[in-house]
C-alpha cells in the first residue's frame, strides 16, 4: 500500500475552507486544527497513487490561482 500526506493552510482561514471544498467530491479532508487540514491518497499501486495525487494537486492549485486572484481585486 503506497501513501501520501498533505497538510494544507492557507492565507486565511476561509481560503484553507475553499481548498478543503475543492477537494469534496475527490477525497477525505482531516481538520488538524481550526486553520489546517490533512488529506492522504491510499493506493496499492505506486502509479495509482501518483495520478490520484496528481488530481488533488491540480485541484489545489487551481483553486488557490483563484482566491489569490480574487484577494487581489477586493
């Protein structure tokens, strides 16, 4: 079984919220705390493992282009 772990906090507390949002329909977050979360992709395969954490990751930073783009306009 291959893991992986991310922990994620972002500028603030809302924008971490908006990431774990992204990630509903994809996977489990884990609030470590009230400003952090954990997500982990759990996989037999090596290369199952990779593109499922490819996804989250291109979901993340997709999201996070957004909210910057936005926290620069307000």
């Amino acid at each position: 079984m291959w893991t992986i772990a991310l922990t994620v906090q972002s500028r603030t507390v809302s924008d971490t919220t908006a990431l774990a949002a992204c990630l509903a329909t994809d996977c489990n977050v884990e609030w470590t705390d009230e400003d952090s979360f954990t997500l982990m992709v759990k996989e037999a395969l090596c290369k199952d493992a990779r593109a499922m954490w490819n996804t989250r990751l291109r979901g993340l930073i997709a999201t996070d282009t957004v909210l910057s783009s936005f926290s620069k306009f307000s």
